[in-house]
C-alpha cells in the first residue's frame, strides 16, 4: 500500500472512538491515538484525574510529560512494535505504531498506570515539588491502577490490532471502489472502440460493395482490407450466405487459436461452438435481419475448448442487387473483463452477506441484552412474585421480540404436572390444554418437562418435524410457534420450575444468547428467593407487633380491673380512716390523709399507663379521644407543653391503623423528650377531601442536617408501622433553630 490514504480515510474515528471509550470502562485502560505523520490527535479516552489535573496541569511537572511522549516518538519512528517507558512524573506509559500493510498510518498509546504499588513517600514529595494539594494528589493516585507489565502489553497489542483491523476493512473498501471505477472507465473505452470498430467496418463495407464491379480495384481493396484488418485487435470475420468462413484475420487466430487455413470455408457453428447468453439464437436471426445489423454478448470455444466471453458486432453483406451476401462481424475478447466483474459481483455478494450475517448478531445479542436488563430492573422493583413473573414475561415478549414466554412450577403431585404461573404473548388458550408435565411420560419429554427433570437447557430448533413435541405440534404451529428454548428454575440443587420463550423462526438460540438467557434465569431464581425471604420477614415481623398489642391490651385490662381495682378500694378505707381519726382529733388523720391522696394519685396514674397500653378504642373517633390524653398524660407525667389540635372531627373507622398511628405519636413524643430535649410539642390531626395528615412537631434539638446511615430504633419502629398501614411517612428538621416534624399521611378513604 503506497501513502495516498491517510488514517482518516480508512477509520470511522467516532466508530474507533466508541470501541476505545468502551474498552477504557471495561478494563481502566487510557487511549490515545494519533495520526501519522500528521501528529493531529484523533481520539483520547479514559484519561486519569493525576495526569489531567496535576502533571499536565502544572507547566514544571507538564515537562515531564513532554520529555516521555519525546522518547515514545523517536522509537515509534523507527517503528518498534512495543515502547513501555516510565516518566519521571512516577506512572507508566506505552506506546505503539499501527502500521497497515508496512505503511505507519498512526501512533496508539496507553498508559497512566502503575506497574508496582506506588511509593506513596515519592509522590508525597512530588506533591511539596510541585505545589499539588496533597491530599487530593493522593487521593487522584489512589484511582490509578496498579497492572502487570504483560497485561498493559497485551492491552496496547489489542488496541493496535483492532485499529489496524478496522484499518484493513477500510482499505479493501476503498480498493474496491477504486477497482470498480477503473472497470467501469475501461467498460465505456470498449464500448467507444466497439462503436469506432463498427463505424469503420460500415465505412469498409460500403468501399467493398462500391468497388465490386471494378475486379482490379477490388482486388487492391480487397488486398487492403486484409492488410487493415490483420492490423487490427480484434477478431474480424467474415461468411458468405452459407455461413461458411470466408476472412480470418491474425487477431481471429490469436484469440481462437485456429490458422486461417484451417478456418476458412468451415462453418461458424462448428468454429466457435456458439453459447448465447443474451437473446436466443432466433432473437439475433430476427434483428440481423430486420436491421441489417447486430450487437450482442456470447460464449465461443477457442481450439483447446476454453470458454470465451465475446462482444459482436455482425453486419449483413449485400451485392447491388440488395440480395444478401452474407455476413460480416467484428468481434472482441471480453473474457477477462467478464471475469474481474464476476469476481467483484462474488466479493461484493461476499461482503454484503457478511455485514448482514453480523448485524442480524449484533442486534439479536443487543436485544437479548436489553432484555435482560430491563428483567433485572423488573427483579429490583418487584414486591410480590406474581407481578415480577407476569413482568419478566412481557419484557422477554415485548423486547425480546419472542411470539410467547411462560414460566411453570414443577408440582409434586402424582402425575408430576407443571403449574404455568406467568405467560406473556401469542397464547389463545395454549397454556390451559398443553397439560405438560415433568415425568418421563410423552407429554414430560417436551423442552420443559426435560429441563426440570435434567436441569439442563432443552431447545426445540424446529417444531414442525421434532418427534419430542408432538403432543403439542398441531396447537403451537396454529400460533406461530416455531422454535423453543427451555431453561430450568435452580436453586441450591434443587429445580423448582422453568422458563419457556418460543421463537416465530425457526432456528435455534445462539450460544451467547443461551448463556444470557441463564443468567436471567439464575436472576429471576435468586429474585424468587428474596421476595419470599423478604415476605416471611414481613409476616414475622408483623405478627410480633400483633403479639405485642395483644399483650399490651392484656397488660392493660389487668391494670384496669384489677391493680386499678385494688387501689381504689384501699384508698376508699384509707379517706373513711382519715375520717374516723380526724373525727377522734387523733394526730395519725394527717397520715391517713397523705395515704389516701397517694392512692389516688396511684390510681390516677395507673389508669393512665392502662390506657397508655390500650389507647384506641373501637369507635371511629378512637384516635381522636387517645390523643387528647396522652397529651394529658405527658404534661402531667413530663411537665411538657404538649398539645393536640383537630379543628375538626377525624373519623377512622380501621382500629389497627389508629393504634399505628398512636404508637408512632408515642414514639415521636418519646423521641423529642428523650433525645431532643423538647419542652413544648404539638399533636395535630387534619383532614382534606383526598388525605389525613397527622403531624408530631416539637422545639427540640432537631435531628442531624446529615441521617445516619444506620437509623436509630425509634425511627426503624415508625418506618416499619408506617409501611405496615401503608402511610406515608417524613422525618425532617422544623427550621433553621432547630425542632423536629414527624408526618403521616394516608388516603381519606381509609
């Protein structure tokens, strides 16, 4: 390849720049890839902090970098395959050429990286040296990777190829396009000799018909033209009426092999063994004859019996009477012409079905991709199992362009059935008749039924003839089914189900396409496992606070019937002792007194941490009323200014959502007393047409700007009573002072 194309010519740069950009995320390897000699700089990926924001950035330590890419030119000059230096700024850098069939056409470096771990006592005086921030410097260093020598080798050995790669493909475009170009300027030459061929023999024809009568002249024409055409390069011939060869020119020898002694009087059909391959030996008769004249392309034999590709130009020959003659034709050797376009058809056929083969791949493993995930995106968001099925489904149907997917679960009854849980697609009842199963029975020798038993992957390439699919053929080729895949639901072991995605084509999954396949399989099991760890959580945890509220409550009655009972009683026989002594002017009557205002005040409070454990009664203002006392009951019991606003009646008719409520209040107050030092807080309860809000504020310290990441308990109680009612809930600084709001919000229908 001589100097004519620049890199330029043979890379799609944003093309080249993707790939780079892509390889630099994958592996942490930077790029930069320069063009030769120009030294322009094309396409620069994945370049690190320490280098763009310190050694380049400071113009003493930017020399360093300067004197490196110095030494890495001169060696790429002398084209070295491989230039690994370390620069003085203490990082690694290399280096090559991408040389495209022996011509230097760019330079390719990588690099910024460490290929030992770093001395952190240099780069902590290379910092003072410079003047860098240290701490930043260090933390930009902490980001360069530490790689071995061979692994930034093979790095810089792949990035080469694969330019050089897309190089090639580039050049050979281009040389086609060249190669066609001069085809084309050479076919439009030869159809301008053709017609400059033809014009002279008509101008030789006339001269001959012209002179026929005068036999001297026509002798020296005759002897003339046989001389003219013998001079010529193409094959010249002539017939008489019979078409029995009458002039054989050297060109006539040449190109068929024949002397013209042994061509002449012998008939044209058994010369040149005539194959047409444009009209039919009758079209070319009707022509000639109907226009005195004629061009086409055959095939003739020369003597050996090779084929020739041959372009004709054959005229009548008529004496003065108008009576034909017979025949005249000039005719051109084209075989090589012929075969240089059927080998550029053949390369172009070539090249196209490639493209098409590796497109169809790229977009088949593109959607297989996007695909999965879009299904892992479904795994993240997904609360309950059947709603993340019936997604994972759709998206295999809708994205992955199947025609149907479902998932069955392996049951374990006698017959070993397979339950279809989710389906997504083309079903019209399919799935209800199928009736598959995973026993090694004709409707448990199906893809599905083998991947359960196997737990092994089972494709079906072709539903129409496969012996295994026959319980299911008639019903699957009436909806399009063509081809399936199967792959089996694992889990320590164990299989539970499987995934079935059937295909309109016929053909079978690609082996990358199946192993994104059981990935997603794989996902969706460990997605099952969670959801139904995580529900068994839920459940546990919801019936520890139903245990906890039904002990509350036995607490409470007890307190109330009985503790409370007691208490009043003896506080009623202590005010009739105080009676009786102070009746007796007996000294003990101020004792008795301070007794029974004791026992009342223990009653008092009794009841109260009675109501405290069983707050919310069963009426619909339940909430309302255990509000109003418990801001009682923390004025009296924590000497906290603590009210409870409702500007009008809420009404909640569900007893487990005001007793949340409740026990989040309790919590809040608990909280703002306990850790933020609150001396006034305010309950308030609203209602709008659409949302009930309830709202805790206090004048506290406030919770931090910035939450832990690990939540307190108090927090975690309220967050997982909130999501258990489904409430919505908020905790946030009041203001700037300080202060803290807790809000739930829920739906006014509830």
């Amino acid at each position: 390849m001589d100097k004519k194309y620049s890199i330029q010519d043979l890379v799609d740069i944003e093309r080249l720049r993707e790939l780079f950009e892509n390889f630099s995320i994958a592996t942490g390897f930077t790029t930069g890839f320069v063009a030769y000699p120009s030294q322009e700089l094309l396409i620069t990926t994945g370049w690190r902090d320490i280098c763009t924001k310190f050694h380049r950035a400071c113009p003493a330590s930017a020399q360093c970098c300067k004197e490196s890419n110095v030494y890495l030119t001169a060696c790429l000059k002398d084209l070295k395959e491989l230039n690994i230096k370390p620069c003085d700024n203490g990082l690694v850098d290399g280096a090559t050429p991408v040389i495209v069939r022996g011509v230097h056409l760019a330079s390719l470096s990588t690099g910024q990286v460490l290929l030992a771990p770093p001395d952190i006592a240099f780069f902590k005086s290379h910092a003072v040296k410079y003047g860098y921030d240290t701490d930043e410097y260090l933390a930009a260093l902490a980001k360069v990777p530490v790689v071995t020598e061979e692994a930034l080798k093979s790095a810089l050995t792949f990035l080469s190829s694969l330019a050089v790669q897309i190089a090639e493909e580039g050049l050979q475009r281009l040389q086609i396009q060249e190669a066609t170009g001069a085809l084309r300027k050479a076919k439009a030459e030869v159809d301008r000799k053709v017609e400059q061929r033809t014009l002279e023999l008509h101008i030789v024809n006339e001269q001959l018909q012209s002179e026929l009568s005068e036999r001297e002249r026509a002798q020296e024409k005759l002897s003339y033209q046989a001389d003219l055409l013998d001079k010529v390069s193409d094959a010249i011939i002539s017939t008489d009426d019979a078409l029995r060869i009458q002039t054989w020119n050297k060109a006539a020898e040449r190109i068929y092999g024949w002397k013209a002694e042994e061509a002449l009087e012998k008939n044209v059909d058994e010369i040149f063994c005539t194959e047409f391959i444009g009209p039919s030996k009758k079209e070319v008769a009707e022509i000639l004859a109907a226009k005195g004249c004629v061009e086409t392309e055959v095939i003739h034999k020369d003597r050996q019996g090779h084929k020739l590709f041959v372009r004709g130009n054959v005229a009548v020959l008529k004496n003065a009477q108008g009576e034909a003659t017979g025949t005249v034709g000039v005719l051109r050797d084209v075989t090589k012409r012929k075969v240089a376009e059927e080998q550029l058809s053949a390369i172009r056929k070539e090249l196209e079905q490639r493209v098409t083969e590796r497109t169809a791949e790229l977009n088949r493993a593109n959607r297989t991709l996007r695909m999965l995930n879009a299904c892992d995106e479904a795994l993240l968001r997904a609360k309950i199992e059947t709603d993340l099925l019936h997604e994972i489904c759709r998206v295999i149907v809708e994205i992955g362009k199947a025609k149907m997917a479902w998932i069955g679960f392996a049951e374990n009854d006698a017959e070993k059935t397979i339950r279809p849980v989710a389906s997504a697609g083309t079903d019209k009842g399919y799935l209800k008749q199928a009736q598959v199963s995973w026993a090694d029975v004709p409707r448990g020798r199906g893809p599905m039924g083998m991947a359960i038993r196997t737990h092994q992957t089972h494709q079906c390439l072709n539903i129409a003839d496969a012996p295994c699919f026959a319980p299911w053929r008639e019903a699957a080729l009436q909806r399009g089914y063509r081809a399936l895949i199967s792959i089996p639901l694992l889990w320590e072991d164990q299989c539970f189900g499987a995934l079935s995605i059937y295909s309109a084509r016929a053909e079978g999954f690609s082996k990358a396409e199946v192993n994104l396949l059981q990935r997603l399989t794989n996902n969706i099991t460990f997605g099952l496992v969670a959801l139904r760890t995580r529900a068994g959580h839920e459940y546990l945890q919801k019936e520890l606070l139903q245990i906890s509220e039904r002990e509350k409550q036995l607490i409470a009655q007890e307190l109330h019937d009985g503790l409370c009972q007691n208490m009043a009683g003896t506080a009623l026989m202590s005010r009739m002792l105080h009676i009786r002594l102070e009746a007796r002017n007996d000294p003990d009557a101020k004792s008795a007194k301070e007794i029974y205002e004791l026992l009342n005040t223990s009653v008092h409070e009794a009841r109260n941490l009675s109501h405290g454990l069983h707050p919310v009664g069963p009426q619909g203002e339940g909430l309302m009323n255990a509000l109003t006392q418990l801001a009682g009951t923390v004025r009296n019991l924590f000497h906290i200014d603590c009210t409870f606003e409702c500007p009008r009646r809420v009404i909640i008719e569900n007893e487990t959502i005001s007793t949340h409520l409740f026990r989040i209040t309790q919590e809040a107050i608990n909280n703002a007393r306990k850790h933020g030092e609150a001396d006034r807080v305010t309950i308030s309860l609203q209602r709008s047409p659409k949302v009930i809000t309830l709202t805790i504020e206090d004048n506290g310290v406030g919770i931090p700007a910035k939450m832990p990441k690990k939540a307190g308990m108090g927090l975690r109680i309220m967050n997982h009573r909130a999501t258990e009612i489904g409430v919505a809930i908020s905790v946030c600084r009041a203001g700037k002072k300080g202060g803290t709001v807790v809000t739930c919000t829920l739906p006014a229908s509830r």
